[in-house]
C-alpha cells in the first residue's frame, strides 16, 4: 500500500530512539519512493545521524538551518514532501511542543508546517505516561487529527514493568499502512462521487 509514497521519520531525545534503524529500514523494504530523517538535537544522543543515514540510504536533517545543502528552509520543504510523518519515539517534551505549536528544532517545525497526516508513537516512563498533563495534550493532538500509536508494557528504565515503551515496529507500521488504506479509500470515493 506505501508503495511509492514519501514518509518522513522523525526522531525526538527518548531511549527507543534505538529502535530507528530497524523502522527506516523495514519502511525502505516495502518499495518507498523516498523515506526522509528528521531528528531533534537531544534525538541524535541516543542514535548517531550517520546509523539513520545508512539505515535511509540519504541523508538525515538535524538542522533547520543546513548551510552545506543550501536549504535554509528545510522543514518547510520536508514539509511539502512528506506523504505521511511518522515520529518515533515521541516523549512528552516533544508531544507538549506540537501539542502548543511550539517549533524549536527540525521537529517541531516540520509538524508546524505540513499538511500531511501525522503518527505519534509515544515511549516515556509510565509516570510520565500517566501525568494528567500528557494525556491532555495527546487529546488535543487527536482532536486536530493526529494518530497515535499507544506504547506498550515493557520493561522500565529502574527494572520495572510497566507501560511506556515505544510501540513495535510491525506495530507502528500496520498503522501507518490502516492509515493509507483509509486515506486512498476515501480518495476513491471521492474520485467517484
């Protein structure tokens, strides 16, 4: 279903950010014409922009301002690219900012900018999880029509088990692909009406 289709990746400073080169590269697996990294400063002490542009076979942006490919606007032309932006992990800091339109990173920016459909995988401690204050602004990304794809119990950082890890991939993915199925569905309908 994603064939030929532009998903953009982007990565915010969680510990599942380990997890984004196995997700680049099961999305490079099923024939997209394009998969883009996008990831935040505090993203790239967790997982190295070179293993993520290995894993996507291009580049990864983690500069809003990349002098060496002359795009001083990246986010707005990852933006207008993106058939989809899935951004995994998403900690409660990220969620908060895209929650209030907060555009301080590569990140936050390109989310203030597209037009396409999002997917959040949240991955954050269950007490984080929990807090009144990220529930709050995960109900007001969905009312704007944001997806998210819930974590799942797993081990916690202290040896615990708990909610709060990041979603499969297999998981995230199917997603993303019931997504698309939808939108083009809806497409068709439209196309005949």
């Amino acid at each position: 279903m994603l064939a030929g289709k532009t998903i953009l990746v982007g990565a915010t400073g969680g510990i599942a950010a380990h997890y984004l080169p196995e997700l680049v590269g099961q999305l490079r697996l099923r024939h997209l014409s394009l998969v883009q990294v996008m990831m935040t400063p505090a993203a790239t002490r967790f997982v190295s922009p070179l293993t993520l542009a290995v894993a996507a076979g291009g580049k990864v942006w983690t500069d809003v301002f990349d002098e060496a490919s002359r795009a001083p606007l990246a986010h707005i032309q990852l933006a207008e690219m993106a058939n989809y932006v899935v951004v995994a992990p998403a900690t409660a800091n990220s969620i908060a900012k895209f929650a209030h339109g907060l555009g301080e990173d590569i990140v936050s920016l390109t989310l203030l900018a597209t037009r396409a459909p999002v997917i959040l995988a949240p991955a954050m401690h269950e007490t984080m999880w929990t807090n009144p204050v990220v529930q709050e602004n995960l109900a007001r990304l969905k009312a704007r029509g944001y997806h998210i794809v819930e974590p799942e119990v797993g081990l916690q950082p202290e040896g615990t088990i708990a909610i709060g890890r990041m979603a499969a991939i297999g998981t995230i993915i199917a997603r993303l692909i019931e997504i698309d199925r939808k939108i083009s569905a809806e497409v068709k309908t439209n196309a005949t009406v």
